[in-house]
C-alpha cells in the first residue's frame, strides 16, 4: 500500500503548504478533489502549487467522490450527490416511467463522463502539461470508455478540419459600414488555428494523464488509439458499485485477447510508474531502479517489492522477461520472413521437414514441434496452400497423414534458413559467452519443468 495526501484545493497557500509538509513524510502522491473550480484552481495556479508538487516528486489523482463541505443542498455537491444516489435507489422500487429510463440510460448509475472532461480540458489548455511536463494526474473511480472520443474531439476542435474552408466568413453584416470595418463579422474557423501550446492535446493526454476504471471494457479495446499508458484499472474497492467482489471475472471479461504486455501495464505496470518510489529507494535497487517509467516489467518488479512480495519480485521479473523477448524475438523473424511469404510458425514446420528427409507424419510432427495437433492442421493448410507441401496417405498406416515437402518448398526453407542465419541466428545482442550461458540457463530451466525428459549435461559448453 502507498500512502496518499488529500489535499484541499479552496485556500491555495495552504495547499502548497500541506503538499510540501505531506511530501517530507514521506507519501509520494497527493489526492486532489473532482469539480470543474477544483481543477481551474489547478490550472491556473500552476506556479504555486504545481512547483512544490513537481520539486516533492508527488503524483497527483482527482477523484469523483464529492468534494463539498456545505450544508446547503443548492451549494454542496456532496448534498447533491447524496440524492442522485438515493434516487437510484427508490427507482428500484416501483414502476419506471420513460424519464427514469431514459435518465439511468444516460448515466448508469456511474459518474458522468463531463467532470473528467472538464479536469483534463484545465489541465492541458491551462499550460499545466505543457509547464510541468513531469508530472502525472490520475482520474479516479470515472471509467474510460469516453477517452477515445474526447482526444479526437479535443484535437478537432484545433484543427481545420476536412471540408472546412478556412475563409467562411459568419457574422451580421453592416450595410453601414465600410467591407473592410465589419466586427460583426468573422472567419468561423479562424480559432481552429490559435491553440497555444506546441503538442496536441491528445499528445498531452497520453503523456500525462491516466484514467482508471473498473468494468469497462470498450476503454480497454480503445488503448490502441488513446494510448495505452492512459488507463489503468483498478477494483473500486470498497465502494457498492466496485468490482472487487469478483475482480477474476472482471479482469478475464475486460481483457480478454489482451497481450501479456498490455495487461501488465492496465493492471498496475502504469500505476506503479506514476507512483514512482523516493529517490533514496530507488538507489537501493540498483539496475531494477532505472527506466522505471519505460518499462512494465521493471515497474511490475517495483510493484511486488511495495506490497512486500521480495522474494518473489525476480521471478517475476525473469518470467516475465522471458516471455516478452520470445515475443519480441518472434516479431523480428516474422519481419525477416515476410518478404519471402513465411511466418515463423510456418517456417518451423518447413525446417523440421527439411531436416527428415522432406517429410513427417503429421502426428510426429505437431509432437516435435510441441504444438497441438490442432495448430500443426491449420499451418499445413495454409502451407499447402502456398504450394510448399503437400499430404499423402502413410503407405502402412491408413490412419497417418504425411506432410512432404514439395520442390518450392525446398527451396523457399532453404532460402529462409539463410535469412535468419544472416539477420538474426549471428547476432542476437549477447556476446558469444553470453549466448552460451543463456542457453545454459534455459536449458536447465526447461529440464526442470519437466520439457526435457533427457539427462543433460550442462557442464560442457558447445558440442564438440
């Protein structure tokens, strides 16, 4: 658990304050409250309470619970809040009229997607992003979905767009005056070309903005266009509406087709970056400590030492490694494929072949390639589609299929063996001692986990 300081927005000499004495104790992120005035105090208050901020290395979250300390129902949005919940709940009384439907359409019993528009409008048009480009504001308890339109709306409205003649004049013309004296008069678009900042606004959005949600799955589908830094989830724990009681089910749904990546870094890789640790905790985990932002897996690594998982955090950093430089190095052989139509997948199964004499049973050669038998069906169909091999029935076994080589496809494997000889096999970014240690290592890895039923002698360096 990382501590965090609710700060009060309504006196802003005392919110430096309290920023700067919270921060000497230690708590890395502070808590700001959610409303349109909040954030305009953010906003244009930048250079009082956003330098101790940046210089105290604090992260700061809005949150949509209410913020208001008034008593009158017309001035306290907690009044106010108070009763749109009970409203919801005396809706699940009685009969619903059409009004009541078309009210819980709109909202969902979620707060409305308005409030987190107007924080994120005063803090990237306010110059805030633009000043302080370090720091990082996180939403809290908004869902996300609506992110995706924003950004392109934001970045439309600063624009001129297509179609739009930027000489389309509007206005009330005066008969009385002079074409060339007309206020009244004015380009339509000419606003489109005066945003003062040098990014975009979405640009600023995707670097420093981070919006949490809890059941939404278009928000996740919607990472590839809004950034994939700017939503994390989180489980709204302990509220009614969170999700915590089935946080499994939750994530499985959202995330489903999901890269291992992506998910790390929604789940809380982004979270843990924002959250960065002190300096002097930084220091004392040496290389693990750097790029800390950058790089999931190392803020996953920071992750489980914060919730005290120590003895767990370099399996999880090696697991984890692993498994992305196997999706890394895949992505490298199917580049270096491509131009000659194969995949690595497609490639393995070509090679096996062209190692055995140009054929296989099926059967032995999904077992080979440690593969169910389903994909080995699916990569032969598309081999034998491109003409590199064909099936023939087993001449003693009726049951068998064989997979044979065909003359392209002899050709075309060997042509392929020498490209990723060429670009990938000589030099994977280790020293050649290092090759050898990492082959050692994993080979050991994999004997223990029962992938290799032979006894190994891991003692040797090359084979002779």
């Amino acid at each position: 658990m990382r501590p965090t300081a609710a700060i009060p927005l309504t006196h802003i000499p005392d919110a430096v304050a309290e920023i700067e004495r919270t921060s000497a104790m230690g708590l890395g992120a502070i808590l700001l409250p959610e409303g349109p005035a909040h954030a305009l105090l953010v906003a244009g208050s930048t250079t009082r309470c956003g330098r101790p901020h940046r210089r105290t290395g604090c992260r700061s979250s809005f949150t949509s619970p209410p913020a208001g300390w008034k008593v009158r129902e017309e001035t306290s949005k907690t009044a106010t809040t108070v009763k749109a919940l009970m409203t919801a709940v005396n809706m699940g009384k009685g009969q619903l009229t059409d009004a009541m439907v078309s009210s819980r359409t709109m909202g969902g019993g979620n707060t409305g997607a308005a409030s987190p528009q107007r924080i994120i409008a005063d803090l990237v048009s306010g110059g805030v992003c633009e000043r302080f480009g370090d720091l990082h504001f996180n939403l809290v308890e908004f869902s996300a979905g609506w992110l995706v339109s924003y950004i392109g709306f934001m970045d439309r409205s600063w624009r001129t767009g297509i179609g739009q003649d930027p000489d389309w004049w509007l206005g009330f013309w005066d008969d009385a005056r002079p074409p060339g004296d007309q206020p009244a008069m004015g380009r339509l678009f000419a606003v489109n070309a005066k945003w003062p900042w040098p990014l975009k606004p979405s640009e600023y959005v995707q670097r420093q903005i981070h919006v949490q949600f809890a059941d939404d799955p278009v928000a996740v589908k919607a990472r590839h266009i809004t950034g994939l830094s700017t939503i994390m989830w989180g489980n709204d724990y302990p509220h009614a509406e969170g999700t915590f009681r089935s946080s499994a089910e939750c994530i499985a749904e959202n995330f489903e087709g999901v890269s291992d990546e992506d998910r790390a870094a929604i789940l809380g890789g982004t979270l843990a970056g924002n959250r960065r640790l002190r300096p002097e905790q930084e220091a004392g985990y040496g290389l693990m400590a750097r790029n800390f932002d950058r790089d999931p897996i190392l803020a996953a690594y920071h992750l489980w030492i914060d919730n005290g998982w120590e003895d767990c955090a370099d399996g999880l950093a090696a697991v984890t490694s692993i498994i992305r430089v196997r999706q890394v190095l895949t992505r490298r052989a199917d580049q270096i494929l491509a131009p000659i139509g194969l995949t690595f997948s497609r490639y393995e199964v070509l090679v096996h072949l062209y190692f055995n004499d140009g054929e296989l049973p099926l059967a032995q050669l999904g077992k080979r390639l440690q593969i169910h038998q389903t994909s080995i069906t699916g990569l032969v169909d598309k081999l034998e589609a491109q003409g590199l091999i064909r099936r023939t029935r087993h001449p003693t076994d009726r049951r068998s299929t064989i997979a044979q080589l065909t003359p392209a496809g002899q050709h075309l494997v060997t042509k392929a063996i020498r490209r990723l000889n060429a670009d990938l096999f000589r030099d994977i970014g280790l020293s050649g001692d290092e090759v050898q240690v990492l082959f050692t290592v994993l080979t050991k890895m994999r004997h223990s986990w029962g992938d290799l039923d032979v006894d190994l002698d891991l003692t040797s360096s090359k084979p002779s």
